[in-house]
C-alpha cells in the first residue's frame, strides 16, 4: 500500500522509463539488471491509499 503521492512519483518514474532503461537488482539477488516499464495500473483502496502493479521487461545490451 502506497499514499497518494508516492504512487504519483512511482508512476512518474515508469513514464520516464517506458523506453529509457534503469537499473534495478531483483529481491535476493546482487546484481543489478537493467529494465523497462512496459505497463502499470493503479488501484484506489480508499482514505488516500492506493496500489500499484507494474510489468518490467528486462532489456539487454546489443
């Protein structure tokens, strides 16, 4: 669960990153890997909390 805001700066971050990768480290591991933000979808839980649910694409270096 998220307030409102920070979903807003989460959700900012994936409009940036939908062709610009980041780097991100998966949970239990210690490498970072690079991805995209191919979609997302917000979700209101009522008194200003919200969810997020995000799909990442990991992008690879040609």
């Amino acid at each position: 669960m998220l307030e409102d805001g920070q979903a807003d700066a989460i959700e900012a971050f994936f409009e940036t990153h939908t062709k610009t990768a980041f780097l991100w480290t998966v949970p239990l591991e210690i490498v970072q890997r690079k991805w995209i933000a191919v979609d997302w979808s917000r979700g209101y839980l009522g008194a200003d909390l919200v969810s997020l649910s995000a799909n990442l694409k990991e992008v690879f270096d040609l």
